[in-house]
C-alpha cells in the first residue's frame, strides 16, 4: 500500500524530511506539490526554512511504500 494521492493538478506531492543536528534522525516535516523535483527541492527549502536545517531531503510520495498501516 502506498500513500494516496500521488499527485494533484498542479504536480507531483513530495515529502519532505529534514533534521536539526547532524547526529539527529530525519524526521518528516511536511509535503510540497511540484511539477518536477528541482521545483520541489526550491518549494521544501522556501517553505521550511524557519530552522536551521543541518539536512534536508525529498522524496516523491508515489516512491514511499507503507510497511504497516491501517488494515
């Protein structure tokens, strides 16, 4: 099972992970809708910029696979 939906008019939703320290986990901070990933690279580093982020990554949703999840 995948996380729906994938997409929207407007582009493809990326999940945005990021972490405060080095030693920190990435930790899932929020979405943005891009039509393609450098887009959503600039949305993610513009819309979460309110820390000072040690690390920051996107992922496209349609590549995130559920392990365990709602039955």
């Amino acid at each position: 099972m995948n996380l729906k939906p994938v997409h929207t008019e407007d582009g493809e939703i990326y999940e945005v992970f990021a972490k405060i320290k080095d030693d920190d986990p990435y930790q899932h901070i929020g979405s943005v809708v891009a039509p393609d990933p450098d887009l959503a690279g600039m949305y993610a580093r513009t819309l979460y910029n309110e820390w000072n982020w040690s690390g920051m990554f996107i992922a496209p949703r349609r590549e995130i696979i559920t392990l365990i999840g709602p039955r």
